[in-house]
C-alpha cells in the first residue's frame, strides 16, 4: 500500500499548501469535497492494510488504482500551481475542467474504498491502531540460540582451547541461517569477554571498505579513526601486539575482502591464543581460510516450533489452542530458517488473534523448492504487513549504504 499512501498523503500536503496561500483560488465547497475524499481514503489505507480480510491480490489492484487517482489529481494542482506562478493568473477553465475530472475520479475511488470497507467490516483506524498497542508489544531483538546450543559450545571450544598459534574460524551457512547470532553470542559469553584481552567487531558486507572497517575495528579499541589506511593500518597493529584478541569479521562475501585488508599484516601472531572469526555464505571463502569451519544448518521441528512460540507468544501465555494447527503450518513453510521464523513470529505477536488473520499469514507464505526463494518470501511479510504510513519510509531506507549507521536527521 506504499505507493497509493505515498500519493494520498503528497496530495493531501498539496491541497494543504493551496488552501493557506493568500492568492488561494480553490472554491470552499470545491476544495471541502477533495479534502474530505483524500481524507477518507488515507484512513481507509491504514485500516485496510492492516486488516486480515484483505487478501492480497485484491489489496494490490485496489492500491493501483487509488495511487492512479491520487496522482492525477496532484498532477492537475501542480500543474494549476506552476501555471499560476509564470503567468500570475487565477484559474482557467480547463484547470476547472480537469479538477472536476480528477475529483470524480477520487470519487469514485472513495464509493469503492467504502464497498469494501463494509464487506470486510473494517474498524475505524483510531480505534485499530489504539486496540492493538495497548495489547500488543513490540518484541526486543534477541540474540537466543535456539536449537545451536551444541554449535556454540563447539565455537566456544574452538575459541578458547587449541594451539597458540592464531587461529581463524570461519562460519558458514546461508542467508538468516543465524551466522552472526552465533557470532555475537560467542563474542558476549562471559568464558570470551573474561579469556580475551580484547573482543573487536567489525561488518563487512558485499560493498566493503577497507577504510571503514579499519576505523570500526580501532574504535573497539578507542584509537583514533583518522588517517589514510596505511596510518590506520599500522595503529591497530600497534595496538593489538602482545594481547590476545578476539576479532569477528561480519558478512564476509568473497575472498577479495580478505585479500584486500591483508589480515596477515593486520593482526599481529604472537602465539598467544589470538582468534579470527569470519562469517561468510560463500563455502569457497571458509573453506579457503580455515580448517574449523563451524556450519551452520536449519533448525529441525521441535527446535522450530520453540523458536517461533518464543518469539510470537508471551512466555507465560504460549501457543492458543485455536491457532496451534494454523501456527505449526506457518512454521512448517518457513523449512527451519531462524531469520524466517523470527520475523513471522515477530509480525504475529503484535497482530490480532483472530484465526482468519493467522489463515492469511500462513497463504502469504507462497510454497517454494528453493530455500532462498522460501526466506525471500517469509522475510517480505516484514514488509508486507507494515502499516501504511511506514512502508514510504521504509522503501527510502534503500537509498543508504547496507550496514550503516542511519542517522534521524537525514531522514527528516
């Protein structure tokens, strides 16, 4: 619903800006029907995108056309406004013409949105959104290991026994198979934090940067981020001779990233235990730098039915007996991924009850043979059920770097 919300609310600013210009030109009952049709739909967006009578190839089509309305009637008023502005004139009878046109199309579009409406029996969204946060909580992102607790002990084994000499350990494993999770619940366990000198971290990702990564590894540290990557270079040697570290390198999708930050020359081996994670999806790259590969695999059923009632239930409160068939479906087509069963189990701890909902949840996640296909398709819902005033938001995040710190200010 991204698009037609995005439309209603722009159109709405439009008609605001109209209204509050003295050479205001609008008729009042002119502008009063415009602003009230706007109005009605940009609420009707928010409940019915939320509602779980909205199947979603009905919600798609009817977004396409309120987007399709919504845009030629900011067009007509744009073009009325710059028309006025270069030739100073009030309003002509073809802008008249073409509003009355969009607005009956709006019109139009309002007498749908209120079909429909009805047939769902949808609630005002004050009313709505008021209900479901008051009962609802927004569940904290958790670093829980469920169903790994035999890798992590293998991690940590790896990390803190063996030979002196430095040592890497790649993880390896697809996308959402929980790599970094087992990293960081390495990299916080207190046998770690106590065994280490010092524990840094670092994100690599697909589009990396030597220099970036130089300066989050010595901000772990508290040395200066400053410099060319050869003075940076030198200052994290330097201050990492003679301790044993811990360093874990995040995301790390070819062996181009490894070659390119020279790690040989990066991280001092003065065979005192010293170790270097890397996690990767790329089997070439762990194969390549180690000999201790940790692989990580999917979770089998029990462990998936007890990572989702974590994440979409209250502890105390478990599963409704009503909803446990359609729940286990959900989580028999999220095949064991634990990024998949996290972000549906955290989309249905905030959504209503109502097994019908539940029933379309579980038809959202389309049946796939490839994996990556199947997480595509489950992580999409994180999307998909947004309400509609955040999804324009959320599409603008795609305009900044991955793995980056996004400030509000930039946003705004």
């Amino acid at each position: 619903m991204a698009a037609a919300f995005a439309a209603l609310v722009s159109l709405q600013n439009n008609l605001r800006l109209i209204h509050n210009h003295p050479n205001y030109t609008f008729e009042v009952e002119q502008f009063e029907s415009l602003w009230d049709i706007v109005s009605f739909l940009i609420d009707f967006m928010k409940s019915y995108d939320n509602s779980h009578g909205a199947r979603r190839e009905t919600a798609e089509a009817l977004e396409m056309r309120i987007a399709c309305a919504a845009q030629v009637a900011k067009d007509v008023i744009e073009a009325h406004m710059v028309h006025q502005i270069r030739c100073g004139k009030k309003r002509s009878s073809r802008f008249l013409l073409d509003l009355q046109k969009a607005t009956q199309g709006m019109d139009y579009m309002r007498r749908k949105a209120s079909i429909v409406s009805s047939q769902s029996g949808l609630l005002e969204p004050s009313t709505n959104s008021s209900s479901s946060s008051s009962t609802k909580s927004t569940p904290l992102l958790t670093s829980s290991m469920v169903g790994f607790d035999d890798i992590l002990l293998q991690l940590l084994h790896l990390l803190i026994r063996g030979p002196l000499s430095r040592r890497v350990i790649p993880i390896q494993g697809m996308g959402g198979i929980a790599k970094t999770t087992l990293a960081l619940n390495a990299f916080q366990h207190p046998c770690v934090v106590q065994h280490f000198d010092v524990c840094l971290w670092a994100t690599i990702s697909q589009g990396y940067s030597i220099h970036k990564i130089l300066a989050q590894l010595l901000s772990c540290v508290r040395g200066s981020t400053s410099g060319t990557v050869d003075e940076m270079r030198e200052r994290l040697y330097k201050s990492l001779f003679g301790l044993r570290y811990l360093i874990v390198l995040d995301d790390m999708w070819n062996l181009k990233a490894w070659y390119d930050m020279n790690v040989k020359s990066l991280f001092p081996d003065t065979n005192n235990g010293s170790r270097v994670v890397v996690t990767t999806r790329n089997a070439n790259v762990s194969n390549h730098l180690g000999d201790y590969c940790v692989a990580m695999g999917f979770l089998d059923e029990v462990n998936s039915w007890h990572l989702f009632c974590q994440n979409a239930f209250a502890k105390q409160q478990g599963c409704p007996p009503e909803l446990e068939e359609t729940a286990k479906k959900i989580v028999a087509r999220c095949k064991g991924l634990p990024l998949a069963i996290i972000v549906v189990g955290g989309h249905l701890r905030k959504s209503p009850t109502a097994l019908a909902y539940w029933e379309n949840v579980a038809q959202s996640i389309l049946y796939s043979t490839q994996i990556d296909d199947q997480c595509l398709n489950v992580v999409s819902l994180s999307y998909r059920y947004l309400p509609a005033h955040l999804k324009p938001c959320f599409l603008l995040l795609g305009a900044f770097p991955e793995d980056e710190k996004i400030y509000v200010q930039d946003i705004l």
